[in-house]
C-alpha cells in the first residue's frame, strides 16, 4: 500500500450511531413542531451539531437566537449521550477490528478524524480508546467538514503529510474535506458515489486489497 497513514471517520465508518442522531433529534424537532425524517438526517452526516441544527431549522417559521440555538443543541447533546449509552465493543464490527488489526500489523499508522465532540466518548464506549496512534475530533477544531481542518491535525499528530494518507469516509462532506487537505480518500456507502473520491469501496476490508 503507498500510504503510510489512514485516517477513519467515526461515525458511519468504524461504528454506526445515525440511528441515535436521528432518535436525539427527532424528539428535539417534535418539540418544536418541526418536520424531520430520515432524508434530512442524511444531509447532517460528517456535518458538526451547530451546522446540522441549521438545516433542521431551515423548515422552522420562527427565527431562533443563539442562545436558543445552543439549548436546543445541548438537549440534543443529551438526549444523543444518553443513547450511546447503549453503545458495546459489539458495535464494531469483527471485520472493522480485524482490518484495523492487519493494517497495523502492515506498520500502517491508524487515526480517527471525526466531526464529533463525543469521539471520545463512542471510542470508549466501543473499546478502541487506546487503539489509535492519533485521535483528531470536534473539540480540536473550529471549522467542521467540509473543511479540511480535522484531518490536517490527524495527519499532524501521525507525523505525516497529507498525501502520505488515505482518509475513509461515509460523508459527502468528508470526501469534499479530504480533497480540499489534499488526502486521497475511501468512499464508503453514499460517498462512495462522490465524483472526486480516490478508491470506491463496499466495506472496510477492501481496504486490504486496495492496489490490487
Ligand atoms: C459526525 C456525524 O460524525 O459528528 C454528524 O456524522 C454529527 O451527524 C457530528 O452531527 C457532530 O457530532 P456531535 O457528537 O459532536 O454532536
Ligand atoms: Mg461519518
């Protein structure tokens, strides 16, 4: 393989939490009398809380402030966490861990680069907390994918440059993120349909036999 580095999305990639995205918001959107179904919640993957909270709003009648805003992201935030709660190592699955497990062994350096402030948290839940050799998440950046930002600082903290790593992605945003840093990408699932993603792939494993 010509990288040295990779770099995976959280959510989407290594484990699936939309469903408790969608949960979290969908009470907050009933309260507010706001329509929201599952074709909205797959424009908010690889989008931070704030932006995502925006498009939900983009249905709403009434203009809320800032500060209205963040409440409602907070009860969300709650809401979410409570959920992930639930969340067990089972949640990765056997063929995620032992790709992971033969890139390593491949002297591959493994980072995760995710718009989430809870990154930590699901890496916990999940049993990966002390896996990757560099974590880059939502409480280091201030722009969220599309932007590049997050896995600049993942390749930073592997020691790498851009073009020494593979990013994988499910998000259009993350495939948009990684061309802008400069990253070839994996495009899993929807992104794997984005025009200007590097490799196509249908699961995590493929990543093995990506030169071939
Ligand atoms: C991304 C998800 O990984 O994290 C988005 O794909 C989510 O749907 C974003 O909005 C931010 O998550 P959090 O946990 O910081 O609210
Ligand atoms: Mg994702």
């Amino acid at each position: 393989m010509r990288y040295k580095g990779i770099i995976f999305d959280l959510d989407g990639v290594l484990c699936c939490t939309d469903q408790y995205h969608y949960e979290a918001w969908k009470q907050i959107a009933d309260e507010i009398s706001i329509c929201f179904d599952k074709t909205i919640n797959n424009r908010l993957r690889g989008i931070s809380r704030m932006d995502s909270l925006d498009i939900i709003l983009e249905k709403s009648e009434k203009k809320y402030t800032q500060e209205e805003k963040e409440a409602l992201a907070e009860k969300k935030n709650n809401i979410y966490r409570q959920l992930l709660t639930r969340m067990t190592p089972e949640d990765v699955s056997q063929d995620t861990r032992d790709t992971l497990n033969t890139l390593r062994l491949r002297g591959i350096k493994l980072a995760v680069g995710s718009s989430s402030k809870n990154t930590k948290t699901i890496l916990k839940q999940v049993g990966l907390e002390d896996f990757f050799d560099a974590v880059s998440d939502g409480t280091d950046i201030t722009h969220s994918k599309p932007h590049p930002e997050v896995f600049l600082i993942a390749a930073k903290r592997l020691g790498l440059k851009p073009p020494q790593c593979l990013v994988v992605e499910d998000a259009l945003a993350g495939i948009e993120a990684a061309g802008a840093g400069g990253f070839d990408s994996a495009g899993i699932g929807e992104a794997a349909a984005h025009g200007r993603v590097t490799w196509r792939i249908g699961e995590i494993s493929d990543l093995l036999n990506l030169e071939k």
